[in-house]
C-alpha cells in the first residue's frame, strides 16, 4: 500500500527552511509520499538534497523529488510582477513538489506537461 | 548583514585584482553524465595528463577534484583563459548500496561506497557558492527533466554563476539534444562526446563566450 499525505503550503508556511525541510524528510522517512502545495525556495532544495544524504542509512535510502510548476513565462508585464510580488510575500504557492521514499517510489518521470509516479514492487515474504 | 558586506567588498575588490583571480570552472551534474570524462578531455588537451578515474558504475568520483593552472586557447589564438578546473561528485537524491552490489561489489566495499557517495554530494552542493562558472554535465541519452538538473541550475541561476550545459554522450544512438535544448531553452546548449573528442572544440569557444 502506498501512502500519499497532501500538505498545504500554510503547513510550512511559518516554519524556518531547516524546520520545513526536517518536516517533509520526517514524512518521507515515514515511506509515506509528500505532495506539497508550491514549492521550496531554490536554496531549500538543494539543503533538502543535502539534509538527505547526511539521513541516508540501511533502511532510509534517499527520496524521488519533482517540482511540477505552471509555465511561468506565458505570463506577461504586469501579471508577472503581480505573481512575483505575491510570491516574495507570501512563498512559492503555485504547482506542487513530490516527495517520495526511494524505498518506495522507483523513479519520477516529468515531463513538461505530466508526471508519471513508478513505484517499487513489495516483495512478498513467504511463509515457513 | 556580513554577507553582503563581503559581496560589496568583493564587487569593489575584483575590479582591482581581476587579473590576479583565478577563475573556478565547475563541472557538475548527475551521477555518470561524464564529468570526470570530460575533465580528463580537458586536462589530456591542454596539461597532456589525466585528472580522475572513471567507470561504469556510478558516484567513481566521491571527492572534489581540482586541476590548477590551465591555460585555454582559443581557434584563432589571439584569447587565451587561465583558470582552476574543479570536478565534482555527482549530484543524487538517493544512494542505494545494493545498486553498488549489484555491480559486483563486495557488501563492505559497497557500504563504503555509498557511504563516501552520499559525503560526497553534500560537498558538491557546499562548493556551489565557490564557483565562477558551471558547465553542466547532462548525458543526453536521459531524461533532462530530472528535478537534480532543475534544482543545480535553478541554484546557479540564483547565485548569478554563468552556466553553460554541456550535453554529452553524443556518440550513443539515444543521443537527443534537442530534448536538452527543449528543456532549457534559457541556456547555451552544446553537444559533446567528452569520450571521443567529438565538438570538444566547440565547448571550448563557448568557454570564451561565457568568461568575458
């Protein structure tokens, strides 16, 4: 079974990058998948890559990241200073972040207009 | 607040000593695209020596490696470019030491491996902020949406390091540059072989380009 937890950007909203980051590793350590409202700021990710290396142990093998973002440069003049206003003052809200247990999630396949999730098949104990 | 003092000072600093400087030209990207391949082109072309090992098996480079000192010319040669090559591990969301096993590791050497492995990326991603300029190293045979290409240039762009991808592995069959151009199209795009020398030149003049 795979667990998907939706969590809305006002969840992270208050946090500081580390709490935010240590919040969404914490769930993903969990083997559930994140699906995150927006996005984290450019230098987030990469101390999210950073914060899952330093986690990487026997059980815990990394994560599957994708960002799936609404083309920004379709937007023009003064819609775009408009969504970069918003943005500087209230986060990133818009298109949404996957987080994924790479125990659980094989791979991410992203496309610019989909996304395709390929999970890892269970393998099943027998019984003695 | 002494962050951007130190910017301010460096702005003003850089216009006095810019000849002293000596620029850092970063090669990053994910694992197995054919960075260390492309460093050793570069060294062997203009040092006559190798600068790393590499394999089929990925995360072969787990430590920074820097080559000092080399001088590039250009075609015509009437430019030439002085600067501090710097090789860096891979970057990776995930290290598996079953993969290394499968490879035909033995399970301590793999547990080490990935252990080094997963030092190593955190190191990459902390030699981020020391770079003048990045080539990209994307092996065009994949995907060029992976969110680890995404975030790396999202990151450079953000810091205002000049960024050139370098599309490698042109030689193979499932080459596809026009999917790398497609999927950044901000971005001076140049397909490679680092392997066989293919368009190196090329990648050279673009150097130029790129270090005004």
């Amino acid at each position: 079974m795979v667990t998907l937890q939706f969590m809305p950007y006002t969840e992270i909203e208050a946090l500081s990058s580390l709490g935010r980051i240590r919040k969404l590793l914490n769930i993903a350590k969990k083997n559930k998948i994140v699906l995150l409202q927006g996005r984290l700021k450019k230098d987030e990710e990469t101390e999210l890559i950073k914060a899952t290396m330093e986690e990487i142990n026997k059980e815990f093998k990394g994560i599957e990241l994708a960002v799936i973002n609404p083309k920004q440069e379709d937007i023009g003049g003064l819609n775009k200073l408009k969504n970069d206003f918003v943005e500087m003052l209230l986060g990133d809200r818009s298109g949404m972040t996957i987080i994924g247990p790479a125990n659980v999630v094989k791979s991410i396949k992203k496309d610019p207009n989909k996304i395709e999730l390929l999970t890892k098949e269970r393998k099943k104990k027998r019984k003695k | 607040m002494l962050s951007v003092l130190k910017k301010i000072l460096n702005l003003f600093l850089s216009d006095w000593f810019s000849a002293k400087k000596d620029i850092k030209l970063g090669l990053y990207g994910p694992p197995n695209s054919g960075k260390t391949t492309l460093a050793n082109r570069i060294c062997k072309d203009w040092l006559g020596e190798e600068m790393g090992s590499t394999s089929n098996v990925p995360h072969e480079t787990r430590e920074i490696q820097i080559k000092e000192q080399i001088t590039l010319k250009s075609k015509d040669g009437r430019k030439e470019l002085l600067f501090n090559l710097v090789d860096t591990p891979g970057i990776a969301t995930k290290i598996d030491y079953e993969d290394f096993l499968k490879a035909g590791m033995t399970e301590k050497k793999a547990k080490k491996r990935a252990k080094e492995a997963t030092k190593g990326v955190i190191e990459a991603i902390k030699w981020l902020d020391e770079m003048d300029t990045v080539l990209v190293v994307l092996d065009s045979t994949k995907d060029p949406y992976s969110q680890v290409n995404i975030t790396i240039i999202g990151n450079l762009a953000a810091r205002d390091i000049p960024v050139l991808i370098v599309a490698n592995k042109s030689d193979l069959k499932k080459a596809n540059l026009k999917k790398v151009q497609a999927a950044f199209p901000q971005y001076p795009v140049v397909g490679i072989s680092a392997k066989y020398g293919r368009k190196v030149k090329d990648l050279y003049e673009n150097v130029f380009k790129l270090i005004k």
